[in-house]
C-alpha cells in the first residue's frame, strides 16, 4: 500500500515537474521557425541619395506597403502596410527628410520622418467629387521659408505646408465634367498649370500661382475629334494627347493660347497597327506610344514636329526623367532580348548617344522588365554613373550598377495565392550531404559550450556561440526527406504566375518557375493564378517518378473564361506539361482516387456545368465510372443566396463529344430569403483531414459518438442590413445564423441564430466541431462561437452484451440518405481581437489534441487550445470532468502572450495560415503568409513522442553515473556489513 | 483633448453644392495613444518608439498611425457606434467602443471592451505588457532534484539508506526469522524485506 502510494506521488512529480511549454524561450528563436519580410511589387520608387550618407530608396507597392530600403544590399529599414482600401496613389520625398505619401484615393496625406519611419503629420484632403490623385512637390517653390506639396485629387487642387501638414490654400475645380489630366510645373517658376478634358471634346488648361492659388488664366479650346486616354507632358508648356479614334497624336501647346497640331500615327510609322495608347513618361520632348505589342518613343522637336527615334518589337520600359548637370536630364530604356536585358541611358535632347549601355545577364524566370528607376552617382573620375532598379514580371526587384546585379529581392512572394506542400527526394546512398564534424576537438568545444550552456556557467560570448552553432544547424536545410517529416517542400503560387519552391528548414527558394501559361500573351490578356493541387504524389506503385502539382488558372476575371492547367515536377521544378482549356473552371475537385501512376483524378467543373475529368487517359475514365454515382458536391451562388447539390448523369451529349466530359444534375438547392439572409461564409472541412476514432470518452466512462462526415457545410448568413461595417447598423436590425448542411442530401442539420450579431464571419471546420467568429453588436465585443455534432444513432452500442450477440449496429453502412440522428452542443464565448483567418492544427493520424490557430488583426498567429472552445465547459465542473481536463468556464477566450506562435514578430498583412502535418504525430506544420511569411513547427499536446532538442543528456548521464555508483556503493556496504555479521 | 469635431467646414458648404449626402455626416475621431514610460523596457518594443504602433477603427476598414506624441484621428468616420483597437508588439490594448453622435457633435463616448470602462477622453493605454517567451529559470539544485532523473536518484538514495535504518529498528527476533526465511528462499525479494511482508 505504501509503495502504490509512493508511487503516485512519484508519477504527480514526474508530471507536474514537465513545465506545460508550448511557447519558446528567448533563445530559441529561429530554430525551427522563419520569418520572411517582403513588400510586392514596386509601383513608385524615390531615391535619396543626395547627401554623402547612406544612399537609400523609398518604395511603394501593390500590396499597399511603403518601406525605406538601403540601396547597398537592398534590407529594409522601415517599413508600413497602409490598409488594403488606403491604396497608395502616390509617393514622394519632401524637404530631403519626409516622405510624404498620397492614399486612399487621394483623400489622405502622411509625412513619414526619412530615417526612422514615424509619421510625421497627416492631413485629410476632401473635394466636390472623384477624380484623379496627382502628387506634385515641386522644388524650390516657398512659401514664407515654407515648402509645399501640391495635391490634386477629389477635383480640387490644393497646396500643403511641408512642416506641419496644413492646407495653405485650396482650388475647386468645379466643371462639371473637368477630368483633370496632368499637373505640371515649369522648372523655377511659381506658376502650375492644369490641364484636363472637359466633355470629352474639350481641352481646358488653368494657370494658378503656386504661392497662394489665385486663378492666373483659363483657357479651353475644342478639338472635334475628342480625346483617349492619358496625356504626356513633353515641354512644360506642351502635352501629347491622342485623339478619341486612338490613331491622331495631338501635340497641344498652351503658351498663349491653346493650339493642336494633328500627327496622323501612319505618318509617322508605315504599318500601322490599330489603335496606339500612351505611355505616360516626364522626359522632356520624349514619349512613347504603344500598339499591341509595338513600342514606339517619339520625340518633339522644338517646332512640335514629330520624329520617330525607336520602333521597336521588345517590351519597352522607360523611366522618368532624372536630372543631371544644369538642365540636362536623363532617362533609361530597359528592354528583354533572350537570356540578357539591355539598359540604355541617355540624355533628353540627345537620343543618339548613349551615356550607357549594358546588357545584364537575367534568369529567364524573371520575366520581362515592367519598370525601371534611375539614379546617379559621381564615379572617382568624376563622370557619371548610373545605377537602375528595375522591376520585373515576376515581381522581383533588382538593383544594377556597372553591368552587375547588385541585389535582388523576391517581392513576388509578398502575395501568394495559394499554397501546397511536396515531399522531399528520400535520402540514397551517395546523396548524403550531411557534414562530419571536422575533428574530435572542435566536437569537444562544441559539446563543452553546451554543457557551460545547460550549467548556466557560459559567458555572454559563449551564449552567441552556442546560438549560432544551433541555427547554423546544417541538419535542417539538408535536401533529403528526414525520419520526422519536418523537412518538405512549401509550393507557393504566386499573383505573378510564378510558381516557388520553399525549404521548410530555413526558407530559402529552392527552385522558381514563371509559368508561362499564367503570362499575359496574345490570346490570353489577363490570366489569373487560381489553385495549386497536389497532382502526384508517388508512394507505393510509382516510387521512381517525381511528385508534381497542378497549377489551374484562368484567363480573365470573368466567369466564362478559358481555364489553363500546367503540370510541374516538384523536384526539378520544371514543367511537364501545359494544357490551354476550351472550358472554363469554376470549381475543382480533387477526387479520392488515383491511377495506377499515383496520379490524382480532379473534376474540373465548367461554367454551363459541365464536369470534365483530368488526367484524361482512359485508365482514369475507368476508375471514374466505376464511382460515378458516389461523386456529390455542392455550389454556393453568393449574390443569388442559393446553395445546390449536384451529382453525374453520365457522358455529355450533344455538341460537346468528349470522353472525359460528363453531365451534371442538380440534386437539390436551398433558397435562402434574399431581404434577410445575405450568405457571407461556407466552410467545410479539409479533405486530407484524418481522425482517430469516432468515440469520445467522457468523464464517467460514457461514450460519445462524434458525427463525421465529409460532407458537411457550415454556413453564416446575415441580415442583408448587417452585411455592411461594423458601426453601420444597431443590434435590432442585424443577425446572423449558421447552419450546417449536409451537401449530399441538402439537409440542414442544424440551425442557430445569433441576434443582434454581424459578420464579418472566419469559421474552421475539423472532426465533428466547427468554430466561428463574429461581431456581437449588443455587447461591441466579438464572438467566437463552437457547434459540437454528435452522433445518436450509435449511442446504445454501449452495451457490453449487445456487442458480444453482434446485435450492434457498428458494421452496418453508413448511408447519408438516411435520416442522422444528431445532437449538437454549443457554446460562445468573448474574443478580445478581430481576426482575419482562423485555421486549425492536423497531424497525421489525428491523436493530438487540436489547437486553433487565430490571425489576429495585429497581424499575429494565436494558438488556442481547442479545450478552451469546449460545449461541455460549466462553471463547476465536477470531479470527473476536471480529470477529464475540462476547463472551468469564462465568459472570454484567455489570450496567453506566451502562446503567440509567431512571438515577438509580425507577420504583415496576414491573409492565410496552412498547416500540414509531419511524419511525426504530436507535431505539425505552420505557414502563414501575407506581405511576410512565417513558418515554424508546433506540438499542440508537447512532443510526447520524441525527445526534444533542449533534453538534457548531461543529466540522464549523472543519473546513471549517480545510480551506478549508489549500486556499488549500497553493494560494498552490504558486503562488508555482512562479513560482520558473519564474524559476530 | 479627445474630441469628435464635426467635418463640416463653412467654406465646403458654401462651396461645394453637390457635395454627397453621405459625407454631411461625416466626423473626425481624434484620440491618443499613451504607453507609460517605464513600461516597455524589457526588449523588443522600445520605449518611445511609436512608428509601429497602428490603430484599426472597425476590424480593419481604417488603419492610421501614431505621430511622434501619440495622436491619432481617423477622418471622415460616419456617426455611429465603432470600435477601435491598437495593435502594438508588447502590449495588450482592449479594443475601444467609440459612440460618434450625430444629435450631439463634440460629444465623446468611448468605453473599453474588455472591462466595460468607461472613458472620459481617447486615451488609450496599454491593460498589461505581453511577454512572448518563456523566462528561463536560473539553474537551481532544487530544479534539478525536481527533474524526474532527480526523483529517481532521491528515491534510490532513500531505499539505500532509510531502507537499513527501517530495519534497525525491527524486533531482533522478528529481523532473524526474515533473514532465515531470505536464506531459505534463496532470491531476496522487495516484500520480503517490508514489515509488513516480514510477519509471515
């Protein structure tokens, strides 16, 4: 009795003495987890490099991030993600110490301080109506020792103090249909001039003084042949215009009053190409023009003649005008020729001599070049040099100096699409790269740096060493498949069409691919990047052949577009194949079958729904039609507020004769009522997901059978007043309700309402349980709410003796037709934050306990324990159920600082969390991307089923040693005192 | 110094006829940030830096920054009932109720979410710091008696040597007759060697 007692105590010990980590110590930062810092695609970028300092450059991006990099090695020093519907208008450089950016439709004006990144000041800038942002800090032009920035936007001009944001004076542009075009400032005058199109037929030019806004003139002139487009600044007090047909370049001069000189664009080139359209550029008497595919740079002669200088077939990109000794300004051509990009750098009144020409050498993965900065330098011989930032199709930007790539950055990683993962190759002999230790000595330093480290005893300089010889680990970034599963390969799909290939150890790109299917071209003008599928993944029949994924994309935003597949090996990174659709893609299934290649069947449903099935070999087509009638899914038509199952009829009749197509019948559809339910989430679970076991045990050896079914749907509605923002409607006029359907027979199986609480709704579905969160009006405190769905039907198999007399209904099939029996349990509580996605853990075979994964507003990854969401939590549990692990109920969500996955790092712009399991089962893969990307490894229950890193090997040997020499101790004691009492 | 100033300024009035109706009612809410010095020097978020500080106004729709002392406003907000949160690395803000009144311009009403306290003005400061790591305990002989190597060694120690003083203290007659019974069973067993065991 006493001995059982003991040990008890000695297992309570044991356990309590496990300290319930699941966060990270200090210094175990960048062990297993990456973070990844980027910006998007560069679409304005300000050099200051002016002074002697640190030469630096201001960028700002589609994804709405303006950020301060060294020009050096391209890091970033400050960086802000503005708000998606803040989008950046315009940037610029102010008083050689602010930037000053222009957003939100030009309504909102903020000077960042250069160095540092703080804001400075922000103004808000209204006007009478929408119009065109235009930002313009002109140089020199002072206001009582004050510079100023002029803004238009909102149909009104106006001049803000540099030093403290406030609006000097301000101009409406009242026309009624005035779109203002350009605002322009002649070099050192105090003059600005306006220039727009009014009724399309109507070019009006309006000249203000700078120092106050007084009207100076106005003047307006029509041209009967209207306007297209965009104008281009060519002399300060000249533009170029095209008229409405897109075939007459119009040069129009302003100086004493307005006149047009009409150039034909077949004048000007022979075979002309249709309708030409302008590229805007601030070279003076220099701009472009394109048709199709046909670049042409024009210049303007003194007298407004016209001349032809370049025509070319390249994709051209010309930068602005940089200014360079008195008067004399500069601009850079970049074009694409093959394997090498050529940079040209000349003078503005001087297009027959180059200041520079270089050809760079460019991975064809790169794409052609979108943009090109330019800056100067003094060289040591005191001639200029240049240096260009160019960005290109794939989104990367790039920094050339002197013929070389200085730096490059992957900017295109900043917006992902979609997300899958590969194995990697399986280690062989003579493919190991594992490194040796190089000689027993070193081995021993690195040993005794770590027992000084368990020992406390190591000196700040040994604390880095040891630091550093972890991360430096060369274990982790190793390109073979590991016994744990924890290295693998992160396939990225990117919004340029480029496809990445990340090491789940430390992040690098391992291989990159512009998927030329994705690509802007002849007959494809807008493709979109749609979904990464796992195409193949060898195991058992096909181990020699590489995995590969699918990438789907489509041609155009709307509905009816063509569909493009393309096939890439996940190990080289190449494509295999590459198939233009002559149907469109409205939805994907992937199916629970494979071929005997491994090779996935994924249903690709049409837009006259249609289904057609791919691989189109007759293998798979055999294997399809043996499961044909077992194949449901579902649609969600969100403006309609219906929701339709669908099923095969069989092969497509009529025009469409081809094997692999199928017909589609509609199976049943709910209508949910348009004036009161608005559908603003569907959820379902994830396909891959694997669960353990159906049974649930509680706390008094009761069973409890989760209903899991792959086909079940959560949906929210709201009322059609509360879909709007948060503050736009009281608690009387808003719900929400959530259903869970059954997408097979459309049955609802369960229905809540949540009076007086609005969207937006981010919900997760695993197992049985799916969990949400919304914005609960009454208390102005989000939700998150848990559904629990148990099975009844299975509830009387408890009985022991039914079991034994097979009277049990266990092994009867499961058939969705008939009629479940469920019950539901739930429950809601308080979350402080807003939340931009939730997922949820998975691990291979479902045994850990699951944690919730929440992307918070701040742009953090929250873990919480799904114990914490738990219908069965009361406010005193009993006995049993605090054994159980049931946690005492609250009213609000904890939120542990120490359980932030992502600690002390943002992950910017977060838009979605994946995560994957390992080969080991207490342990799961994390990756959250947005602008940056994070990745790290969780163990939502601890690693229960491996050592982990920081276990203490030096103890487990003292312990032995101490046991060891308390044997022989005890022995030699036991010897002699038995020899004495021998003698006795 | 918190104030919700109604937008509308004469000269747009005047001036701007086809001004939308939907930004009559449009109005500025001015508030201030305010982390306590002191707080905030264990690391990460330094003290005094404020540039990545951002405040959300209704989950996200509007995102400003903080200017070097700490104000904020977010400008042509719509009367009604928001709520505004801070997102600071290091720090826990409680999301902010903000009630902008179209009957009472000027009139701030704002109450903290988490503890349903009310504000006088928009100063909004941090309810605790957020700690992101675990500390690391200074090594201790305690936590390595507690480790379970530690347990294991303590009750090794403890049946080595407590085990013999048990004994001592047995009846002589009874100690005989269990090393007899130990001679004539051969093995030593544990139960054996227990009082209780002993008797028989």
């Amino acid at each position: 009795m006493a001995i059982r007692s003991f040990l008890i105590l000695f297992i309570l010990f044991f356990f309590s003495s496990l300290n319930p980590i699941l966060s990270l110590y200090e210094d175990q930062v960048g062990l297993v987890d990456w973070h990844q810092q980027y910006l998007g695609k560069v679409k304005q970028a300000v050099f200051h490099t002016h002074k002697t300092g640190r030469k630096r450059v201001v960028v700002s991006t589609e994804e709405n991030v303006v950020a301060l990099l060294d020009l050096r090695q391209g890091e970033i020093f400050w960086r802000h993600v503005l708000g998606s519907n803040d989008v950046i208008d315009g940037i610029d450089i102010a008083l050689g110490k602010y930037v000053i950016t222009l957003s939100s439709g030009g309504s909102i004006l903020r000077a960042w301080n250069l160095p540092d990144g703080q804001m400075v000041w922000e103004s808000s800038l209204r006007g009478p109506k929408h119009s065109k942002s235009l930002l313009l800090v002109p140089t020199n032009l002072k206001i009582e020792k004050d510079n100023i920035v002029i803004i238009f936007s909102n149909g009104r001009l106006n001049a803000v103090s540099c030093i403290d944001g406030e609006v000097l004076w301000e101009k409406d542009f009242e026309g009624e249909s005035l779109e203002v075009q350009q605002v322009i400032q002649p070099p050192g005058s105090n003059l600005i001039y306006v220039v727009g199109f009014a009724s399309s037929s109507l070019f009006e030019m309006y000249q203000i003084n700078a120092l106050n806004g007084e009207l100076l003139k106005h003047e307006s002139a029509a041209f009967s042949g209207g306007f297209l487009g965009e104008v281009s600044p060519v002399f300060s007090e000249t533009v170029v215009a095209l008229d409405s047909t897109g075939l007459i370049l119009l040069t129009v001069s302003f100086q004493n009053g307005i006149s047009f000189q009409q150039t034909p664009i077949s004048n000007l080139v022979k075979d002309s190409f249709g309708p030409a359209k302008i590229i805007p550029s601030s070279v003076t008497g220099i701009f472009a023009i394109k048709m199709n595919a046909v670049t042409i740079v024009i210049r303007v002669t003194d007298e407004n003649k016209l001349e032809v200088v370049e025509k070319t077939n390249h994709e051209t990109s010309i930068s602005d005008a940089l200014p360079v000794s008195e008067g004399q300004q500069a601009f850079a051509l970049v074009q694409r020729a093959g394997p090498e990009i050529h940079l040209r750098v000349k003078l503005a009144h001087n297009w027959d001599d180059n200041l520079l020409k270089e050809s760079v050498k460019m991975d064809q993965h790169r794409g052609l070049v979108h943009k090109i900065y330019i800056n100067n330098y003094i060289r040591t011989d005191k001639s200029y040099g240049f240096r260009a930032l160019i960005v290109m199709e794939d989104h990367s930007l790039l920094l050339l100096q002197q013929g070389e790539i200085v730096w490059s950055r992957e900017d295109g990683l900043a917006s992902i699409i979609d997300v899958t993962t590969s194995e990697l190759p399986v280690e062989r002999d003579g493919v190991s790269v594992a490194k040796v230790e190089h000689n027993l000595f070193e081995w021993l330093k690195g040993h005794m740096l770590k027992l000084k480290g368990t020992l406390m005893l190591a000196s700040p300089q040994d604390i880095a060493a040891i630091q550093s010889m972890r991360l430096k680990n060369s274990e982790k970034s190793k390109m073979t498949r590991d016994h744990n599963g924890f290295r693998k390969l992160l396939i990225v799909l990117t919004r340029a069409g480029k496809l990445f290939a990340l090491h789940t150890g430390d992040g690098h790109i391992v291989w990159s691919y512009l998927l030329q299917s994705l690509q802007k071209s002849k007959v494809c003008q807008h493709p979109i990047g749609l979904n990464l599928y796992k195409w193949q993944v060898p195991h058992h029949h096909a181990m020699d052949e590489n995995p590969s994924v699918l990438v789907i994309g489509k041609c155009g935003p709307s509905s009816d577009a063509p569909g493009a597949l393309s096939f890439v090996d996940t190990y080289t990174g190449k494509e295999l194949s590459s198939l233009s659709l002559v149907h469109s893609v409205a939805q994907v299934i992937p199916l629970p079958y494979t071929d005997s290649t491994e090779q996935r069947l994924h249903l690709l449903i049409d837009a006259d729904k249609h289904a057609h099935l791919y691989p189109k070999t007759p293998e798979a087509i055999s294997i399809f039609e043996r499961e044909l009638s077992n194949i449901y899914w579902y649609s969600v038509e969100d403006d309609n507020g219906i929701i339709k199952g669908h099923a095969l009829r069989g092969k497509c009749t009529g025009e469409v004769a081809d094997e692999v197509c199928f017909d589609t019948r509609e199976l049943w559809s709910i209508v949910f009522p348009s004036e009161s339910e608005k559908i603003i989430a569907t959820v379902t679970r994830k396909l891959n997901e694997v669960v353990h076991t159906q049974a649930k045990v509680i706390a008094d050896q009761e069973v409890m059978y989760k209903y899991i079914s792959r086909n079940l749907l959560f949906v929210a509605t709201v009322a059609l007043k509360g879909s709007g923002e948060i503050g736009s409607v009281t608690p009387e006029e808003s719900w929400l309700v959530a259903y869970l359907i059954d997408t097979v027979t459309g049955r609802i199986l369960h229905r809540v309402t949540h009076h007086g609480s609005q969207g937006p709704v981010h919900a997760v579905f695993s197992e049985n349980w799916v969990v949400y969160h919304y914005f609960n009006l009454k208390a102005h405190r989000y939700e998150m709410s848990v559904i629990e769905i148990y099975d009844q039907s299975r509830a009387d198999n408890k009985d022991v003796w039914k079991l034994v007399l097979g009277k049990h209904n266990l092994t009867s099939p499961i058939s969705l037709y008939s009629r479940p029996d469920v019950i539901t349990k739930s429950q809601s509580y308080f979350f402080t934050h807003s939340v931009k996605t939730i997922a949820v853990t998975s691990t291979t075979k479902g045994i850990t306990s699951k944690q919730l994964l929440i992307g918070t507003i701040g742009d953090q990854v929250l873990a919480l324990d799904k114990r914490f969401l738990d219908p069965r939590r009361t406010v005193n549990p009993t006995q049993a159920e605090k054994e159980e692990g049931i946690i005492p109920l609250t009213d609000s969500l904890p939120i542990i600082p120490q359980s932030y996955v992502t600690h002390a790092l943002r992950v910017e712009g977060l838009r979605g969390i994946i995560t994957v399991p390992a080969k080991l089962e207490s342990t799961t893969l994390v990756f959250a991307h947005g602008v940056d990307l994070f990745f790290t490894q969780l163990a939502p229950s601890r690693t229960y089923d491996s050592l982990t890193d920081d276990f203490n090997y030096a103890l487990l040997l003292i312990t032995i040693v101490a046991l060891v020499a308390a044997i022989s101790l005890t022995w030699t004691l036991s010897e002699r005192k038995e020899l004495q009492e021998n003698w006795r | 110094m918190a104030a919700v100033t109604p937008l509308l300024l004469l000269l747009l009035l005047s001036s701007a006829p086809s001004f939308s109706s939907g930004s009559r009612n449009a109005y500025n809410i001015n508030g201030r940030v305010k982390i306590p010095q002191g707080l905030g020097t264990k690391g990460y978020a330094l003290p005094g830096r404020m540039s990545n500080v951002k405040v959300l106004l209704n989950g996200g729709q509007n995102i400003t920054f903080l200017r070097p002392d700490g104000y904020f406003s977010f400008h042509n907000i719509p009367a009604g009932t928001h709520l505004i949160e801070v997102s600071a690395i290091g720090y826990f803000f409680s999301p902010v109720r903000v009630d902008v009144s179209a009957r009472n311009p000027g009139k701030v009403q704002a109450a903290l979410t988490e503890n349903r306290k009310g504000l006088s003005e928009l100063v909004l400061e941090p309810l605790r710091e957020e700690q992101y790591y675990e500390i690391r305990e200074p090594f201790s002989i305690m936590s390595l008696l507690k480790s379970p190597m530690g347990l294991m060694v303590g009750f090794m120690l403890a049946v080595a040597f407590l085990m013999p003083k048990l004994v001592e203290n047995m009846d002589p007659e009874e100690m005989r007759r269990a090393q007899e019974e130990m001679r004539s069973q051969g093995v030593p067993s544990l139960s054996s060697l227990l009082p209780g065991g002993a008797r028989n």
